[in-house]
C-alpha cells in the first residue's frame, strides 16, 4: 500500500473554507480489536465489513470496520508492545482517536486549518490500490484525539486501500442505526472556550446552542457545555467542561479515568427509537435507568406526543420539546470498564436541540452510577 506525501498548492477562497459532506468514519484504540468488533457486530447490530492486518501485510496493527446504515467504527488494536497505539490505550483505555470527516479535497481541508493554527498530525497522504486512491490528512485535537480529513474520489473497494472485504457477517443483527447525529467532547476546566474558539476560527464552525451550569447542575455536580455546527449543518460536536458543584462533576471523574480530554459520547439516530432500543437492549446493550417521577410529569411538560408514555418509561426513554417540534433520547452505560465513552440513542421529530430539559433527569441518573463507583 504506497503512501505518497503530496505537493500543497493554494486554493481560491470560499465563504466556507472547510466544506464537509459528514462523518467519514470513527476510529477507535481498542486493547482487543476482534472482540470490540464482535460486541459492536452482536450489540449494536453493525455488519463486519472491512479488515487489515498481518494477513493484509499490515504488520504493526489490526482494524476491523464495522457498519449500519451510514455509520462506520474503525476498531484498531496494537501487535506490538511497543507500538505508539499500545501507548494510547494503556494511558486512556478504549476511545476513539479520530474522527474522520468526508471532503471533497483532504489536501485543501489540511491546508485551510493548518494555515489557522491547526497542529498537522499527517500532512496529505495518498494511499492507493488497484481498486483506486484514497488521500487522507489529520490536526490535532483535543488530548490525543484527532480529525482526519477523508477524500475518497468515489473509491470503491473495502473501506481504505490496504483492506480486504468481508463478505458476508453471520452475526450481523441490525437495530435501525442511521447516521452520527453529534459527538461530544470532555475537555479539562476552563478549557472549553479554548476549543469552541478551534472549531470557530480554525474549523470555521459556529456556535449553534450553549448551556451553563444554571441549565446542566444537580444537587451535586455540574458542566457547561456549547454545541459547534459546521457550515452546512450535518456535522456538530457539543463541547462540555466540568462546572463547580458540591462534589465531582461526571465530566471530571471522566477525565481522570481517560487520562485527559476526549470523546465522551456518540449520538446515533434512528426513525424509531422504540424499536431500536428495545432491540439493543435484548442484545446486551446496557442503557441508564430513568426515575419514574420524570414520567408522571412528562406530558404536562412536553405536551402530547405519538408514542405511548408507558413504553417509554419501560425503555428509559427521555423526551424534550422545543418550538420546532420534539425528540427522544436514551444514554448508554459506559462501554469499557473505565467510565469514560457511552452512547446516545436519538429520534429527532421536528427538534434540532440536544435535550436541555432532560440534563436534570439524565445528570441524575448518571450520579446514581458515578455514587455506586464510590466517585461522588
Ligand atoms: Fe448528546
């Protein structure tokens, strides 16, 4: 698989000088790549599509992609101990290292951020088979986190150059998983003006909702937290930072157990949320309890809605209605040991918001965990 660096050339400037067509892929530093595959694959429902590794003459590492619907994880374990990737996951544990976003030109999307202060990680890289060319470029971010900017000029084999297709996945059990609605970040105290103003002034993002401690505290801990949007609207990532409460904010017993700033959840849409999460919770896939006081008082503060209460309640479902309509929520547990990365499951009718109304009851909930770890 030839890796060629390529020449940078200067490019017009347009109003939005980081177009993005969306996420691309996740990848994920995982201790055990072919069994975060399988829970992933037996969970979630995702069909193995995708593997590199030694059989592939990749000799450092293993990744295997998995896939629903528009939504791709790359699952990536070290073969070596002294592999830098062994590094990351003894320091962090699972979590995701990059997100990948579609563009139409990885060299132009490098070039434009760099040139705003962005660090380069990989300058463009040409990555090419017999199938065709893919060209990828990353900047730092948060941690040891990155984004890898992903042109693939309508390539048509397995995922990336280097990977051999799977077939046919014998385990796959799909749950309705649609697309990346939005992913969230932990950074340190005080540190998320630092990247609100990254993806502002080198991403070319903006704000697009904003919450302070007064939204998003409990009795005990509290957060803030601002959502950026990217131009066109298809790629957001809230922000949090923890806030002073009487005790450990969950955003601080995060970064503790990851070792820094990082992905703290990804959201996954669906068109019917009831399905999905009943599915996903015969599957294995473990998602926080709701107190049952927050549905005796659900209708009377988000009005009438299509789906019954009752199945909602029994699924832990939330609910949240803005003025342009409303959505349906529900968070994982943690997925690794460390109580760091979760996911959401969401259903958007009308709403574009991230559920102001339902911090209480979810940061709550989330307490409730965090108390029975001995960290609150
Ligand atoms: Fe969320």
């Amino acid at each position: 698989m030839p890796q060629v660096a390529l020449p940078v050339h200067e490019a017009p400037s347009g109003a939005d000088f980081l177009p993005l067509n969306g996420t691309d892929h996740v990848e994920f530093y995982v201790g055990n790549a072919r069994q975060a595959a399988h829970y992933y694959r037996s969970a979630f429902g995702m069909r193995l599509i995708a593997y590199r590794g030694p059989e592939t003459g990749t000799r450092d590492r293993a990744s295997y992609v998995v896939e629903q619907g528009k939504i791709r994880f790359v699952l990536t374990t070290a073969l070596s101990p002294s592999s830098p990737i062994a590094a990351q996951q003894f320091a962090h544990g699972d979590g995701v290292k990059a997100i990948a976003l579609t563009v139409d030109d990885a060299t132009s999307a490098w070039r434009e951020t760099t040139q705003r202060g962005a660090v380069s990680v990989t300058p463009p890289t040409e990555q090419r088979d017999e199938s065709g060319v893919v060209i990828t470029a990353s900047i730092a971010l948060y941690g040891e986190t990155i984004h890898t900017f992903v042109e693939r000029r309508n390539y048509p084999g397995a995922f990336f150059p280097g990977y051999r297709a799977v077939d046919e996945d014998f385990v796959v059990r799909p749950t309705g998983l649609l697309h990346i609605d939005h992913m969230v970040a932990n950074v340190g105290w005080g540190e998320m003006n630092r990247w609100v103003e990254f993806y502002r002034d080198v991403m070319g993002f903006r704000l697009y909702q904003h919450f302070d401690d007064r939204d998003i505290s409990t009795e005990y801990s509290a957060l803030m937290s601002k959502v950026m949007s990217n131009g066109n609207g298809w790629v957001k990532f809230p922000i949090n930072e923890p806030a002073q409460g009487r005790k450990k904010s969950q955003i601080e017993e995060y970064l503790d157990s990851y070792g820094g700033p990082g992905v703290q959840h990804i959201a996954m849409a669906t068109h019917d949320i009831i399905e999905t999460v009943s599915r996903l919770r015969n599957q294995g896939v473990e998602f926080l309890r709701v107190p049952g006081a927050y549905y005796r008082e659900l209708e009377s503060r988000v009005g009438k809605i299509d789906e019954p209460v009752g199945a909602l309640e029994e699924l832990g479902v939330l609910v949240d209605r803005d003025d342009e309509g409303y959505m349906l929520q529900i968070f994982t547990r943690p997925v690794e040991d460390r109580p760091t990365l979760f996911y959401e499951i969401i259903q958007r009718k009308g709403s574009r918001s991230f559920g102001k109304g339902n911090f209480k009851a979810l940061f709550e909930a989330i307490e409730r965990e965090q108390a029975s770890r001995g960290n609150l």
